[in-house]
C-alpha cells in the first residue's frame, strides 16, 4: 500500500499542476488494487469499487444498478499509466463472467487532462457528465426581474417542485446518463419532500402567478482527508437541479433565476458552486458556461460493463 501512497502523492502533484482549483487526494478508497507494469519497468495502481444501485435507491436515477468504478493511481505516468490500468480492468471484467445487462464502468478524471482524455475515448468512455465549478464573486446588489418573482420553496410547493424536477429528469434520460426507473416518482417525491421540510435552499420563478422554473439547490463542506474530495476546501454550495418550463424556455427565466440564486448564495459565504451536467445536453452545456462555470472534473463512463475495450 506504501506504493499506492506514493503514487497518489506524485499524482496529486501532477493534476495541480494542471488545473490549480483541484485538491490534493491524500486518502486511497477501500477496494480490490490491481496493478499493471509499464515499458520502463513501473508499476500502477488502480482501485476498484463495486455498488449496486437497486429499486428504492435514490442513485439508480442516475447510476447503472451495477456500477464498476476505476481509482487510478498513475503518479507521474499519466496517458500510459492510465492505458495499463484500463487493459488489466477489462481483463478482470471478463474473468467476472457476463455482466448485468444494466451495468457500467466508471472513470472520474480532472477535465484539464487532454491527454488522458484520448485515452479514455479510445477504451470506449465517454463523459457523460461534468462536475463544473463557478467561485463567488463579490456580493452583488440585488435586481429583481421584470415580472417574474423569485422566491424560496416552501412544503406547500412540493406538486410544482416534484413537476419541475420530474421534468428535468425526462429530459436528461433523453440526452445523458439519467434514468426514468418505474420507481422515480417517488423516488424523487421522497427527497424533495425532505429536502422543503429541512427548509434547504431550493427557488422558484412564478410569472403572473404560475410557477415556470425552480432551482434545487444545497450546501456542502468537502472533507479533505476523504478519497473523494472533488473541491477546494471551504464551504461550497451545490446546485443540484434547475428547470423551466418547456413553454417558457428561451425567454431568460433561467438566467434570471440563476442571477438571484448566484447572489443570495454569494451573501451567506459560499466559497463557489458548483453542479453536475451532461455534455451531450444541447441546453445546459450552453447555458451553464455562460453562467459563468467551468469544467472541473469528467465522469467517463460506458454501459454495458462490458463495452469497455
């Protein structure tokens, strides 16, 4: 394990050098390691991680219900590290067997890393979702919107939020890697349920009375010594889901929502935020650079497991 250490030292010290808003990892997650030798002799490690995303679990909605993760632990060697430790993965997948039908392989990987990234697409892996960061500006003064009033969600709008986000949740199933299960209705009534009574920072656009947008959002504390350490330190808020209205998309009501909730969230501390999108969305990778985000990390993955070359 003192090899594993060592590279995920080097590693770390790499990836800053790329990107210098990654943090460094100083924890390895528990799994199977495997190793793989590279052309001078080196060897690489990778960490395995298996879940099961079963009905009733809130990830299946955007999780394979068998998912297989990937740690790489390259140090310096990067794209080659990387290509070793991808061949050996595919040949222990194979010796597993026939894999769910409903499975995956998972590679999360700084998105500045253009050369591991041509790797990861000639292995199969695509990024079918981005954690993408915006750092608070200064608090700025609040604007209202011309006829659209912004406010926070209450218990009582849980059928409005509950549509919006079942809405989003179609829509994403069409164009990334989410998934309408038989049992996301609920799924997703159940959270936003207590999420409203936790009083969480979730918003609402109405115009004229109707509600056309929502912005579900919340607050997260990275813990630097954990292996999954995605930000900087400091307190961050997330957003985890934005939706308009089919009918009222096009007219700037997101933006605006999005400026009120950038503004309110910049005046409580937040050192940034940051949210998850899908590339191959046509709307939001548009909408959420010009809102002023940008890639931090890459979730690479393939469906079936087996799919991995």
């Amino acid at each position: 394990m003192s090899i594993s250490r060592d590279l995920l030292a080097a590693q770390s010290e790499r990836l800053v050098g790329l990107d210098p808003l990654l943090p460094r990892v100083h924890a390895l997650p528990p799994g199977d390691v495997v190793t793989a030798g590279l052309s001078d002799g080196r060897l690489v490690a990778g960490v395995l991680l298996r879940s099961e995303n079963g009905p009733g679990m809130v990830p299946s909605l955007w999780s394979a219900r068998q998912a297989h993760e990937m740690f790489p632990l390259v140090g310096d060697a990067g794209p080659e590290g990387v290509d070793a430790l991808l061949r050996v993965w595919r040949q222990r997948l194979e010796r597993l067997g026939p894999p769910n039908p409903d499975s995956s392989c998972v590679v999360t990987w700084p998105s500045r890393d253009a050369t591991v990234t041509r790797v990861l697409l000639d292995h199969g892996l695509v990024p079918l979702s981005v954690l993408a960061v915006r750092l608070a500006p200064p608090p700025a003064a609040m604007t209202v919107p011309d006829g659209l009033l912004i406010r926070r969600a209450t218990p009582a709008d849980l059928d409005a939020v509950h549509g919006l986000a079942m809405a989003e949740l179609r829509y994403s199933a069409l164009v990334g890697g989410a998934m309408v299960r038989p049992d996301a209705g609920s799924l997703k009534r159940g959270m936003l349920r207590s999420r409203l009574l936790a009083g969480d920072p979730v918003w609402l656009a109405e115009r004229e009375g109707v509600t056309v947008a929502m912005a579900e959002c919340g607050w997260s504390d990275p813990d630097p010594d954990s292996w999954a350490v995605r930000l900087p330190p400091g307190r961050w808020a997330y957003v985890n889901c934005v939706s308009v209205l089919p009918g009222a998309r096009g007219r700037g009501v997101g933006r605006q929502l999005m400026d009120a909730v950038h503004t309110r969230l910049a005046t409580t501390g937040a050192a940034g935020t940051y949210l998850y999108y899908n590339p191959p969305n046509p709307l939001s990778s548009v909408f959420w650079p010009r809102q002023g985000y940008r890639p931090l990390w890459t979730v690479w993955e393939v469906r079936p497991a087996d799919a991995l070359r």
